[in-house]
C-alpha cells in the first residue's frame, strides 16, 4: 500500500449524507432504520464499498485513540504490550485497567492528581454496580480514557513539556497528535473540539480514519505502528475489557485490528490493507458491531468467523421476534466475484 506525502484538503463541515445501513426487523415487518454511513477499503487502499457520506467531517470519537497512541510513540512514550494497548484503550475500569493506569504514571513519577481527565464511573455496567455498593466515588482513574492520559502525561515529561496543560490543542503533545493524525489518515483536520474525557477531538473523514486503520495494520514490524497494533492485538481486553465486542472481535479474526467509539463508531483493519470503517447516524450501539461485521465479510473475512457479532436478537414476550438487518449493499459478494 502506497501513499503519497501531500495531505488532501480538510473533509467539508456538512450534514453528512447518510443512507439506511441496517434495519430492524420485527415478524418480518421493517420496524426500524438506522442509518449511517460505511466504507470497505481494499488492500491497495481503493474504496471498495461505500455507503452514505464517506468524505463529510465527522468525529471519529474513542476509535481514533490507536492513532493517539502512535504520535505518543514517535514523541517517545516508550511502551510496549499491555500497557501500550491500554494507552489506546476505551476501558471498562476492570481492576487491571486501573492498576495498569497507575504503572504508566509510577513510571513517570506523577501521582493520580496530575490526570486531568474527567472524573467518572467505570464503564462496564457490573464493575460499576460494585463500585457504587461499595460506596466509591467517581474517579479520574476510572474513567475509560485514563491509559491514554496518564500516556499523554508521560510523553509530555519526557519531553521536558508543562504538564498542567497537557490538554490544550496548542500544547506541543496536542500539535505532535495532530500533526499524526493528518500523516495517517492523509488529510487535512477539518475542526478541533473537546472529546468527552476532556482531550482534543479531531475532526477527520470515515474514509481517512479507514485510511489511518490500514496504515497502521501495514506498517513495518517495529514501527510505532505496529507496535500499537500488535499491543492491542495481544491485550485485547486491556484496549477494552472482559466481554467487550471489540475485544471478541479481535480474537475472532486473525490479524483484525478493531477500535469503538461513542456515537456509533467503528473501525477494523487486517494485516493486508483491507479496513472498513462505520458511523451509525443515531449513535445506536445496536447496529455498530452488526454493521461493522456485515462491513468485514463484504471486505472477504469469513462470514462464519464473523456469525457472533449479528447482533442481539429482538425478542417478544419472552421469544426471538426479529433481529438488526444490515442493507443489503453490505452482502458478501458471490465467489466468482471475489478476486483472488
């Protein structure tokens, strides 16, 4: 996969153009549409498959967290495994998810108070339930996006850079993420705001954070992006946690690189090229993982590996009534017209 070095022009601020992606269907009567917008990227980076508005600026939210993690590494975080995986973790605030947070700041001689994330619950609903009988308080450390802060400020003091700040797009580690997110996703940030943990959110198109996906799943073994890759591929649950759909579906599919986001984000690469990233208009949680799975089996990984991520199944007193359809443009296109 080659790309060229200039970056395209920032994606247009619009009302994205989406279309229907998935239908929820209920005794065979369509109850329900959630639209959307798809891509499915082949392995020499061309647009296999798009649906809706590919190319309007959007926020890709969590799933941009592996591209984070990768400026991290150039700026010299020097983490690796477990710990680099929960840099780019969306985590549920499991005991490891904390303890792991807590490393990365012993190993940069910061205590707790430096983080400047948003205090929260965490977000696996049973670990949450425990916390709140046990009577705990909501806490930077289990917020979901506390690895990758206590790796901003680990990166930033090492680089002899303020860390009271840290969270300033003009902050020199905001302007090396920045600069990272244009190199991989390959244009132009269209608008910068503030993502829910606090941290600057960069505006991108579904097509480049597609793009950045593959790049990072194709780069040379030991390369900051690989190194990310590999992190979550091996830690799977640290980037996630126990019973995520993210973390099943990296182990369903060798190779995969997967990242959630809020509002209905997703997006997969393979070792190849071949990536496919989605946004559900409505943010509905329901259609992301069915979609996204419709979305890899169009991109050629075997349906039958992909079986457990159809979705929850709609049910009626008790008994399957119906299930989340995704649009039939997503099918798996027959053998005779699948290249080799």
């Amino acid at each position: 996969m080659t790309y060229g070095s200039s970056l395209a022009a920032a994606p247009a601020i619009r009302e994205p153009l989406h279309a229907p992606v998935a239908h929820l269907v209920r005794g065979g009567v369509i109850e329900g549409i959630h639209y959307g917008s798809v891509v499915v990227l082949a392995a020499d980076g061309t647009v296999e498959l798009q649906i809706g508005d590919i190319e309007a600026a959007f926020y890709p939210r969590s799933a941009l967290k592996p591209v984070q993690a990768v400026a991290m590494l150039r700026a010299g975080l020097p983490l690796d495994g477990e710990l680099l995986s929960l840099t780019a973790a969306s985590h549920s605030g499991e005991e490891r998810h904390l303890t792991g947070t807590r490393r990365i700041l012993e190993l940069a001689g910061l205590p707790e108070d430096r983080l400047r994330n948003v205090p929260d619950l965490p977000f696996d609903p049973v670990v949450r339930e425990t916390w709140v009988r046990e009577g705990r308080l909501p806490s930077q450390l289990a917020q979901n996006c506390s690895g990758k802060h206590a790796a901003m400020l680990y990166t930033a003091h090492l680089n002899g850079w303020s860390l009271d700040d840290y969270l300033d797009p003009a902050h020199p580690l905001q302007q090396a993420i920045a600069e990272i997110v244009e190199d991989l996703t390959g244009q132009a940030i269209a608008q910068v705001t503030v993502d829910g943990c606090g941290a600057p959110l960069f505006s991108v198109s579904l097509h480049g954070l597609a793009r950045a996906a593959a790049r990072i799943t194709t780069a040379a073994p030991g390369t900051p992006e690989a190194r990310v890759a590999d992190a979550m591929r091996e830690h799977a649950e640290m980037a996630s946690g126990s019973g995520r759909d993210v973390a099943a579906l990296i182990r369903a599919v060798p190779g995969l690189l997967a990242k959630d986001g809020f509002e209905g984000v997703q997006v997969a690469a393979l070792p190849d090229g071949r990536a496919v990233a989605v946004k559900i208009a409505d943010g509905a949680d329901r259609a992301r993982v069915p979609v996204a799975a419709a979305a890899l089996a169009r991109a050629g990984v075997d349906p039958a590996a992909l079986a457990e991520f159809a979705g929850a199944p709609l049910l009626g007193g008790g008994a399957v009534v119906g299930h989340i359809r995704p649009a039939r443009a997503l099918e798996p296109l027959p053998a005779h017209d699948v290249c080799a």
